[in-house]
C-alpha cells in the first residue's frame, strides 16, 4: 500500500500540533458502547484508527477544524504502526 493515495471520510477526532510543525488530524474510530449508555467495551483497544499529517500548504485549514466536523482528507500511505493500531497517511489535503 506504501505510495498509494487514499480518500478518507469520517469525523475529526481532533487536530494536533506535532513537535515538527507538522499538524495530524485523528479521524473517529466506529464502536462505543455495547449497550446504549454504558462505558465503552474494551474491543475498542484494538479499533484501527486513520491518522493523516496534513501537507505543508494546509496549516490554515488544520486551523479550521473542530472536534465532531465531518470531514474528507485525500493523502499518501505511509505506514501502518501495529503497536497502536493506526494507518498513517501523509501530505493530506481536505476535498471540497
């Protein structure tokens, strides 16, 4: 998958400002609850979660977002980090 471009919809679990300057934005996991309001299930530990480091140009919209936004990024594979179940994507931009 290395290289290849992905589309990625879904709901901003954040932005975050890495110590290279760089801005990251989460999307939302699927899961929750077991049962309506209760505590999470436990399963949720092993959800693979999108990370997507946003392109150098995208600093102002990174600025924009806000936690529940729905959201789609366009960008580059980069690596799937096993320990933390998450596939990070790279140079991301926001598709109107």
């Amino acid at each position: 998958y290395k290289g290849r471009q992905y589309t990625v919809k879904g709901t901003n679990a954040g932005v975050s400002d890495g110590k290279s300057g760089k801005y990251y934005v989460t999307f939302e996991g699927g899961g929750g609850s077991l049962l309506p309001g209760l505590v999470e299930s436990d399963r949720r530990l092993f959800d693979t979660r999108v990370r997507c480091a946003l392109a150098p140009n995208q600093k102002a919209y990174a600025l924009t977002l806000r936690a529940n936004d729905r959201i789609q990024l366009t960008g580059t594979f980069d690596e799937y980090n096993q320990t933390d179940f998450v596939v990070e994507l790279k140079d991301c931009v926001g598709v109107k």
